[in-house]
C-alpha cells in the first residue's frame, strides 16, 4: 500500500503567496525585525473521513493564524486578508492538491492585550480546513 501524504501547510503556503506580511510556520529568533507577520500553527492533521474509500487522500486540519504587527489595525487586517484568503482558495485544485473547506472556529481577535503596552498587537483565528489530493494514486 503506498501511503501518500498531503501536506495542509504547503497548500496554505501557496494559498498565501501576496500576503502583505510575512509567512512563518515557526518564527525565527528575529522576527520581531520582520513585522508585520503571520505565524500560522497547525494541529497533526487527521484523516479526513468523509473521503471513503480513499480516506489518505483527505484530511482535516485545525489551523491558528497569528498576525503580529507595531499597529493593532494592521494586525487586524493582516489576520483578516489571511482568512480572506483561504475562504477565496476553496476548491481551486494545483499539482499540491486543493483545499475543499475552511471553517472558522473563532472570529479574528485580539489575542495579546499585553502586547498593547509595547506596542506590539497580536490577532488570531482558528479555522479548520479539509485538504485532499489532486487525484488518489493507484494502488
């Protein structure tokens, strides 16, 4: 049995490209040099079962997205172009495969009210999106 993977983050990666920050999956020990910035987190991704009887080729992944800029309405715009986005790559299939749904868990916030007196802002939604591949190898 030949158990190909998808890979959620690389579909978000290309799903992001234009984003008006930068793109991290785990920030650098600089990156507060390199604001304004998206972190994007993800949880193991799961299989995906409603994709019987090739349940390898889906699944579903929690994702938190943490925009991170000097000024509280950039950072509020950043995580919501982010979302934007992800909402606007639903079912657009690439050689990476695609991305079938994005549901939004929590609304953009703000999530580091400590931030505010270093003024450094911080907003954050979780989504979760299904992924599957472009089409299921033979086995």
């Amino acid at each position: 049995m030949i158990l190909d993977t998808i890979d959620p983050l690389a579909l978000v990666e290309e799903r992001l490209a234009g984003l008006s920050g930068r793109l991290f999956f785990q920030p650098p020990s600089d990156f507060l040099r390199r604001l304004p910035a998206l972190i994007v987190e993800q949880a193991p991704p799961q299989v995906f079962s409603g994709n019987a009887p090739h349940a390898r080729y889906g699944v579903v992944s929690v994702l938190t997205l943490n925009a991170i800029a000097d000024s509280r309405a950039f950072a509020a715009a950043l995580c919501q172009e982010a979302l934007r986005m992800l909402e606007e790559s639903v079912h657009r299939v690439t050689d990476a495969g695609w991305i079938s749904r994005v549901t939004v868990s929590t609304v953009p916030h703000l999530a580091a009210h400590k931030y505010e007196k270093s003024s450094l802002f911080q907003y954050s939604t979780a989504i979760e999106i299904v992924c599957r591949a472009k089409t299921p190898a033979t086995e």
